[in-house]
C-alpha cells in the first residue's frame, strides 16, 4: 500500500512540473483563447516577436474582437522595413526611412504640433531652423509649389516660380482693414514708408527703381522711379516721372537731376527735357497768374546826378555800329543762351529810365525853343506894326 501511494506522488508530482513548465505554444496549442487578463510582472515589459512573417499578408500581432475583423488592430510587416497600424494601413511606421506615414484621414480634436511638444494653437509648427520653411505645399509637377517659413525677420511665401500671388482681396501691412489693393499703415505714430531698392552691390549698373502704373493692356500709363545715370566718374542721380502712350512712345515730362559730390551738390529740375542744366528749366510754355522774381542790381543810379548819359549823337553812332541798344544782347546771344529774366528786367527798365532823362533833356529844349520863338514872334507883331504907321 506504502508503494502505491508513494508512486502516485511521485506522478503527481512530475505532472504538476510538467504542466507549470510548458511553453507558451505548449499552452496555445492546448487552446488559444482565455476569459481572464493576462498580467506580465517582468520588469523588462511585453515582448512579442514573431521573425518567420513572409510578407504583409500576415499578421505581426492582432489585437481586436473575437470572430470579427472590423474592431481589430493589427501590425503588419510594411513594404520597406516597418510595421502599419492597421485596418487598411491607415498609420505606418517606416524603419528604414525613420518615419511615420499616415495613409488615410487623420483627426485632431486638441491642438496639434508639429516640431512641438506643446503646441499653442490648433496647428503649431515648428522648424527648428530660420534656413528651411516649415510649411510647404507642392504638387508632383512642380508647377504649383509654396513655402511658408521664417527668415528670423520676415516671413517667406513662395511659389516655384519666385512669386507670391493674391488672386482677390486687398492686401493690408499694419492694418487689419485694408481699403485698396494695397494698404499701409504705420498706425497711430511712426512714417510709413514704401521701400523700393536695387543694386545693392553698388556696382552701378544701372539697374533702377521705379512704380510703373499700366492699363489698357500697357498701351497707356506713367512710369515713376529713379535712376542712376553714371558718365565719367560722379553719377547723376535722376528721378524721372514718364508718361506712356504706347509701348514706344514714352518721354520725360518731369525729371529732377542731382549731380555733384560731397558739400557741391547741385539740383535741377527739368519738364519736357532729360538732361535739365538749371535750377528749373522747361521745354514749353510756362502761364501762370503772378511771377515774382527777386532781382539785385536795380537800376535807379541811372537818375544820380554822377551818371553819364550817353548823349544821342553817341547813342545813334552805337545803334548804327552794333545794331542793338547799349548793354542789351544781341539776337545772336539770346538765341544761343535765351535771357534772365531778372536781368533783363533791370536791362530794359534801365533803358527806359534813360528814356526818360532823354524826353525831360528834350522837354527842356522845346520850352527854350518856345520861349525863343513867342519872344521872336512878339518883335516881328512889332516890327511890322511900325512898318503900317509910316
């Protein structure tokens, strides 16, 4: 009876080892389901691997609802090296690319961050860098591509092509209502200022800066700008507004010319002439209500008694000489250098102030002769009534 007993023990026992040392698939092939949880006490976590998977169309690991495959997870070997997260590979982790891909709709109830673990507003996105943009949106032919980014001053917006186009809309710098394509505001202080540059390697090339105003298909408009005009070794500064009445018709109407170097700065504006030589010189008609012109020089010494007048036998041998009055240019002169107006002024009122000394001069004459021919008149009334009485 002893030996009985003692081998059932020995049985039991050896069962029991049996039965608490079997492996995982020893338990998986005894029955692959469970209605408790599963508690792993390791410190080391939860691993699973599975290294004899031959293509995607095995499952990793499947997590899910029993006997259906719509409430499922699965991890499923992805193409290049990776697993996706899957009912039809919506989330894939790329190992060899060291990426996440999302192929489906991705939903964000909170703020999302890009680049951030805490972003501030519904979409953050951070760069890292001021040299790359953060944002872009490209199109596989290259024809539509923008980046939105930062520079560390400004922020960048850029098609493929180098240019930014608003197709409607005005366009608002420091203000939030702009009233016209284009809006500036500096705010309730500061100078708004509209910068336009070029050449700034100072080469002196001649490119140039200028608002150019179009319509009708750029038949007709006016150009605004400035340009550097560089001849020998000092440049002139020009600033040019030219009308356009076709493609090829334009012409300077309004041009201010600044020349000279350092402490010999001249200025000079011309209309109706590109290469103005005065202070104010213009190509046409000049109408206007009132001219003052301030003149030095003015002629009244002509009525000191120290003036010498020429006398009119002198003044009738210079006119005969020269064909022209005393200290007034000649056709030849004024054709060539035109007049100053200030100047000839003073020229003609001296002219006429001499005229004046002629006419009193003469006047003086007439009554003398006058009195000489009442005087001669009275003594012939006498001669001839003593001839009667005899």
């Amino acid at each position: 009876m002893k030996k009985i007993i003692l081998s059932l023990s020995v049985i039991l026992i050896l069962s029991t080892t049996s039965l608490l040392s079997q492996t995982l698939q020893q338990v998986v092939n005894n029955g692959n389901t469970t209605s408790t949880s599963i508690t792993h006490t390791n410190m080391n976590g939860f691993t699973l691997k599975n290294n004899n998977i031959p293509d995607s169309t095995f499952n990793a690991l499947r997590i899910g609802q029993y006997g259906g495959s719509a409430q499922q997870i699965r991890f499923v070997p992805y193409s290049t090296g990776g697993l996706s997260w899957d009912w039809s590979h919506d989330l894939i982790y790329d190992f060899t690319n060291t990426h996440w891909i999302v192929d489906g709709n991705f939903i964000a109830l909170d703020n999302l961050g890009i680049g951030t673990t805490s972003p501030a507003t519904k979409l953050h996105v951070w760069g890292g860098s001021s040299s790359f943009p953060q944002v872009r949106i490209h199109e596989s032919g290259g024809l539509l591509s923008m980046d939105l980014g930062h520079d560390g001053e400004n922020s960048i917006f850029e098609s493929n092509f180098g240019d930014f186009l608003f197709r409607y809309g005005n366009i608002g710098i420091g203000t939030e209502s702009p009233d016209e394509l284009i809006h500036m505001s500096s705010g309730t202080s500061g100078d708004a200022v509209l910068k336009l540059e070029s050449d700034t390697d100072n080469n002196a090339e001649g490119d140039n800066s200028r608002i150019e105003m179009l319509q009708d298909g750029g038949a007709h408009g006016a150009t605004i700008g400035f340009n550097l005009d560089w001849s020998g070794t000092e440049p002139d500064n020009l600033f040019r507004i030219v009308p356009r009445r076709s493609s090829t018709d334009k012409d300077d109407a309004f041009i201010i010319k600044t020349t000279g170097s350092t402490g010999n700065i001249e200025s000079f504006v011309g209309i109706g002439t590109t290469d103005p030589t005065n202070a104010l010189e213009v190509n046409g008609t000049i109408r206007s209500k009132e001219v003052i012109v301030e003149a030095t020089g003015w002629p009244d010494f002509v009525f000191l008694p120290e003036y010498n007048l020429l006398s009119l036998e002198e003044l009738e041998a210079f006119i005969s000489t020269n064909k022209h009055l005393p200290d007034v240019p000649n056709e030849a002169e004024v054709e060539e250098n035109g007049i100053k107006l200030g100047e000839m002024d003073a020229t003609l009122l001296k002219k006429i102030e001499e005229l004046t000394l002629y006419v009193i001069e003469q006047n003086k004459l007439n009554k003398e002769q006058q009195e000489r021919i009442e005087k001669l008149e009275k003594m012939n009334a006498e001669l001839l009534k003593k001839l009667e009485g005899k």
